[in-house]
C-alpha cells in the first residue's frame, strides 16, 4: 500500500492520524505573541488562548512564570460553565459515566491535553446556546482543541495504570466535541458535509486506535431485530460481491446495536455516547462506501440520523439527525423511497424499533 503524506489539514493531519503516526504539521503553538495580547497557562500548565482584548504595556510584560501569570477569565468561566449548567445535562463517555466534574478535573491537572479539550468543548457549547456571540466562543473552542491535540500527540504514547482514565475521557469528549461540529456547523452543501463527516470518523477511529491499538473495539454479534434484518435482505438481493455485502452487514450490525442500546436508555446523556460509539463500531469498508456515495451506505447513515434525531433536544446534536435524513432523501431520490421509510417516518413520530 502507497505510503499516505501528511495533508497539512488542522488540527491534525487525517492522513497522520489514521496512519498512526506523528504529525510533523501539528506544531504547538509558537511561543512569540503579538504585544496586543497576553498568554497566560491554564491550571494544567498548557498554553492558554491568546485574548485579543488584553493589552499590555512594555514595562508590565507577562512574567514567563506560570506562578505569575493573570487569571485568565475565560478559563474560568468556561469551567464554571462545565460545573453548572453545561453538566446538568452531560455526562462522561461509556464506562466513566459516574466520574463528578471534580474529579474530571483532578485528572484534568496532569493531563493538559485533558484539561484544554474539557474547556474546548465547553467553548463550544456556549457558542450555541450564546448565538450572539458563536464567533468568540467559536474561536476561542478551536484554538483549546488544537493546544489539547497538540499537548497528546507530544505526549508519551504508552498506555499505563496512570493515564489511562484521563486518555480514555479525551478520546470520548473529543469524539463528542467532533461529532457536535460535525452535524452542528454544518455547510449547506451536502457533499461538503459527507466529506466533513467522514473525515470526522476517520479521526475519531485514528485516535481510538493510538490508544489502544485497535483492541477497544467492542463485539457487534448482536442478533438482528426486524427493522435491521429486513435492510439486510434488501441489500444482499442487490447482489454484491462477498466482501462487500459483508461489510454492509457488519455496519447493520453496528447500527442495531445502537438501536438496541437506545431503546434501553431513550432519554439522557449516556444515549449520546451509544451514538459516538457507532461511527467506531462500523468497518472501515463501511467508511469508504460512505465516501464514495454508495445508496445503501447512506440508507445506514439515514437510520443512523434517524436515532440522532432522537436527541434533537440537545445541544450536541440539534437538527442534525433530521439533516441527515431530509439530505439523504433528497440525494437519492425517489427510487429509495421503500428503503428510507422508516428514518422519515421517525422524524414525524418515536417509533419503538427492535
């Protein structure tokens, strides 16, 4: 196989990322600021974002001192904003949903590529509950996620007793933070969207398996309800090669899983995690057909929609799951109708699938 270049896209080079290798165009953060602005560290000891608004004067420069630097009051509102109101309705991904914010934080304090990616998503929170001021929250979310990226990827690789809770809750928040600007900040093209949308999975996939080496996967053997089986019979009389149809398969697979986890647990924010954990239950193949626009691998991604719409209640999601759907119906056309009349109808009524 033909070895990939970096594709010099930020934060992170996808190409790197999937390759599992280190991304010489992910640089941290130049230490030179303009005298505009003042840096100032997080509690973590990362770089913090530099805020325009600060003025300083030559002879009240910035002391280098971490001891010594101003309270950065954005940070600080960001995490009262974590602590309040943002986790009144968000909890922490898949197995550590029961860890308080006090102590996301403590494990946030060794950890800052942690710590900047906790603030970072709770920028972006704010830049969609506060529209009137989504640029400076905007701005601020990106430049938190590109030092917390940065701060993992020049951080050891080895997985230990130590780390390892504080990696795995980067891993969930970010692909939850990923996820959100996905579906959230959306373009109007829809083409343009399913590029963003695979490059979305390719990166949640790539840093899930930096950590783990591929052995997080869960198992997707669960048997197939109606709803699933009937879409995997449709597809096997399209008549596709082995490989491909198997790859369908296990995507369907995935997809129930979801669906199942769903129903078990409609409302509330552990559902939210059963919808991150399916773009990395599904077969890279998966991906791939996705990328090229195949018909039946939409007509998954619209079922997938479908669920996500379920939570359009949320801020994480909003209107994206009916996005999904309506765009991929209109995509199609016509001739797809029978295979997507169970998304659309679940946005006009909470169907129980099984």
């Amino acid at each position: 196989m033909a070895a990939l270049n970096c594709d010099e896209k930020r934060p992170i080079c996808s190409n790197c990322i999937s390759s599992q290798r280190h991304c010489e165009f992910l640089q941290p953060v130049s230490s030179g600021q303009s005298s505009r602005s003042v840096r100032s560290e997080t509690a973590a000891g990362s770089p913090a974002v530099a805020s325009p608004a600060v003025t300083s004067s030559p002879a009240q420069e910035p002391s280098n001192n971490p001891d010594d630097a101003p309270v950065n009051m954005l940070h600080v509102e960001l995490a009262h904003n974590i602590s309040s109101e943002f986790m009144s309705g968000f909890t922490c991904p898949h197995n550590f949903s029961s860890i308080p914010f006090q102590d996301i934080l403590r494990y946030g304090l060794n950890a800052p590529y942690l710590m900047n990616e906790v603030l970072s998503l709770s920028a972006l929170h704010l830049s969609i509950v506060r529209p009137a001021q989504r640029d400076f929250y905007r701005h601020h979310s990106t430049q938190l996620q590109n030092y917390a990226l940065s701060s993992f990827n020049n951080s050891s690789s080895q997985i230990i007793h130590e780390n390892y809770v504080s990696i795995f809750l980067f891993a969930g928040i970010l692909g939850l933070h990923m996820l959100c600007e996905t579906l959230v900040y959306r373009e109007n093209d829809f083409e343009n969207f399913l590029d963003r949308f695979v490059q979305y999975i390719v990166l949640h996939r790539g840093v899930r398996t930096v950590i783990d080496g591929g052995r997080w996967m869960p198992s997707v053997d669960a048997s197939l309800g109606p709803l699933c089986q009937a879409l995997l019979d449709r597809i096997k009389g399209l008549g596709h090669d082995e490989n491909t149809t198997k790859t369908y398969q296990q995507a369907i697979q995935a997809l129930q899983s979801a669906i199942t986890a769903t129903e078990n647990q409609i409302t509330g924010a552990n559902g939210l995690y059963v919808l991150i954990a399916w773009p990395i239950l599904v077969p890279r193949g998966y991906i791939d057909l996705v990328a090229q626009r195949k018909g039946e691998a939409l007509v998954i991604l619209a079922h997938f929609g479908a669920l996500v719409d379920r939570h359009k209640h949320s801020w994480v999601f909003c209107d994206g799951g009916k996005y999904l759907v309506d765009s991929i119906s209109q995509y199609l056309g016509p001739q797809w109708t029978e295979w997507l009349h169970w998304p659309r109808q679940s946005l006009m009524v909470a169907n129980a699938v099984h």
